[in-house]
C-alpha cells in the first residue's frame, strides 16, 4: 500500500491507529468509579500500545522520507541474497 507522498501515507495510518484506539477505549471500564482507577488506566496504557503497534505497523509499508525504498522492499532485496552472504555482513 505504499504511496508517493510519506506524510500523506503516515497520516493515513495515523487515522487508521486512532479508529483502533478509540475502538480499545470503548472497551475500557468507566473512569467515573474510583474503585476501577487502576483498571482504567491500565486499560488506557494497553489501548495506547495497540495504537503504537498499529501505526508502526502500517507505517512500515510507506515511503521513507529520504527516498529509500519502503521497509518491505528491503527485507525483500535481503531474501533474495544468498544466506552465506547474509551471514558475513553480521
């Protein structure tokens, strides 16, 4: 799904991430009762992740801002080397 524009393709994720999250938070327990303090935040800090994870994930697939090839089409380059070469540039 890569596009030509980085910012355009990160906004994109971004709002993808922020439907997951508000969707997360949806399922939260309600912060009104003083008794599920703990639970909520922990609840918040959990949907804050997913969100994180959401993004990074999505934003892999687009364009760098330097204009190198996307994160996928390198892992792609480096399957097709040979393995012994893979194994002396560790």
């Amino acid at each position: 799904m890569a596009q030509a524009n980085p910012e355009q393709c990160e906004a994109r994720c971004a709002t993808r991430a922020s439907t997951e999250m508000e969707s997360c938070l949806g399922r939260c327990p309600e912060a009104g009762d003083p008794t599920q303090a703990r639970g909520v935040q922990a609840c918040a800090v959990r949907c804050k992740d997913r969100f994180d994870s959401a993004f990074n994930a999505c934003a892999e697939h687009c364009p760098q801002k330097d204009g190198s090839a996307d994160t996928r089409e390198k892992k792609r380059q480096q399957r097709r080397r040979p393995r012994d070469e893979r194994q002396l540039q560790r």
